[in-house]
C-alpha cells in the first residue's frame, strides 16, 4: 500500500498538479493539507472521476485537510484533533482506508514568533501529543502524516542562516515534535533514508527551488504495529518543479500486506 502527504497549496488552483500526480503515481491514499477552499467547494467530483474518493474538512481561505482513497472512499473516525472545542480551524481528519487508520494533520504554521500565533501552534502539539498517546493505546495500525510544520534538526533544513527566528525551527517547536515521536512513532522517511535529508518544501522567494535550498516539514509517522511493514519511500521532488506548482512536494511510503 503506498500512503503519501502533500501540501497541496490551494486544491483548486494546483487541482492539474495534483490530478496528473495521481494518474503518475498512483498512491492508495493521499493526506492533503491547505486546501484553502470552503468545504462546498472541495472538487470531489474531479478526483472521483480519477478513480479517488475523499473525505474532507474544507476552510474559506486558509487551511483545509482531506483524504483520498484509490477506489475506496474513507470512513471518518474523527473530524477534527480533540482538546479544544473553541478550535475552529480545519487542521485534521482521521479516517479507516483498507484496514488503516489515516490521520491527517496540518500543523500551525506559528510565524510569527514570539506571540500568540506561536503559543496556538504549541498548544495544537500538546493536543496532539495528547491525541498520539490515545492512538498508540488503541493498538490500532495507525499512520499520522502530514505537513507539521516542524524542522526536526538542522540536518533537515539546507541552511539555518535565513531561519533561525523562524517558528518552523525553534527548539520548543523541535522540543514538541521529538516528544510525539518519542511516543513510539516511527519517523517513516528519517528511518528510510538516516543520511539524506529528503527535502519536502522549497519556499517561493529567493529561488530556493532552483538552488535546492530545501526544508523536511512534511512526516509520515507509524504506529508500533507498522514498523516491520515498512519497504519504502520518497519524495516526489519533480512535482515542485512543475508549472503553477505547490511550494511543497509529495512525500511518500510503502507498506508490505
């Protein structure tokens, strides 16, 4: 089973990139963040007639998560990360595909930093540090992906001379995503590929695609259960580089039967 996360960057407007993605790659599912599109407006019926079903949490303007299944469409377990019911932003579904349960999240960016957009951002990692414990507990075979909106360590951003104030790199940001996976969780791409550090976005300015000035934001996280079952992976790095692109890129696994 291939499982992949992609920062989608708007559904609408990037909807060629991602529908010749599909056709290319072929993924059984798909975890999409910043759909940047009011829940009518998700395009369901251009990816059903691509051979995909979705489940989605849509969001006028900003945020906006969904998974899609190949010739499947996912059951919904949950609409949204528990601890906070004042939340109102569409930042994650979780979602049975084929025996699995897919969680979807798309972590507060937190910029800038110091200030409230910060603490919204740590508060969202406790909660889902919270929801983690929860999912592991369960037994379930359980994958958390998406874009988390975290630099693990310097190993995973090309240079820290432009970030340093940047929340995506703060050591309480670090601090936060360490814990989570530290639960138990696999860090799927990491144990994949220990020595290279497997870029997942590219920032518009500064010709950071063409210079290859990369960041790792984008995780694909296992459950105990799933460890074993882990063949391979990547990141399909040519999809930034097409016209009218996502600054992100698609990260992707494979899970043996």
């Amino acid at each position: 089973m291939k499982i992949a996360t992609f920062n989608i960057n708007n559904v609408n407007r990037r909807l060629p990139n991602l529908l010749a993605w599909l056709k290319r790659a072929r993924p059984h599912v798909v975890c999409l963040q910043e759909l940047k599109a009011a829940h009518e407006a998700f395009p369901a019926a251009d990816l059903e007639r691509a051979g995909y079903g979705a489940v989605w949490r849509g969001q006028k303007t900003w945020n906006g998560v969904a998974i899609l299944a190949r010739k499947a469409t996912p059951v919904v377990v949950r609409n949204g990360l528990p601890g906070d019911r004042t939340d109102t932003q569409s930042r994650y579904i979780e979602a049975a595909v084929d025996g699995l349960l897919i969680a979807c999240v798309y972590l507060p960016n937190g910029n800038p930093q110091p200030g409230p957009k910060f603490d919204y951002k740590l508060a969202w990692f406790r909660r889902l540090q919270a929801h983690g414990k929860t999912l592991l507990k369960s037994g379930a075979p359980v994958v958390l992906a998406g874009d988390f909106n975290a630099v693990p360590t310097d190993f995973d951003i090309y240079s820290m001379n432009s970030w340093r104030d940047d929340a995506l790199v703060q050591p309480e940001t670090r601090a936060a995503y360490k814990k989570l996976v530290d639960q138990g969780w696999t860090d799927a791409l990491r144990r994949l590929f220990p020595d290279t550090p497997m870029y997942t976005f590219w920032d518009y300015k500064r010709r950071r695609w063409e210079r290859d000035a990369g960041l790792r934001i984008d995780h694909l996280l296992l459950s105990p259960s799933l460890k074993a079952r882990l063949k391979r992976g990547g990141v399909d790095r040519a999809v930034r580089g097409a016209e009218g692109a996502s600054d992100h890129a698609p990260a992707w696994i494979e899970l043996s039967p």
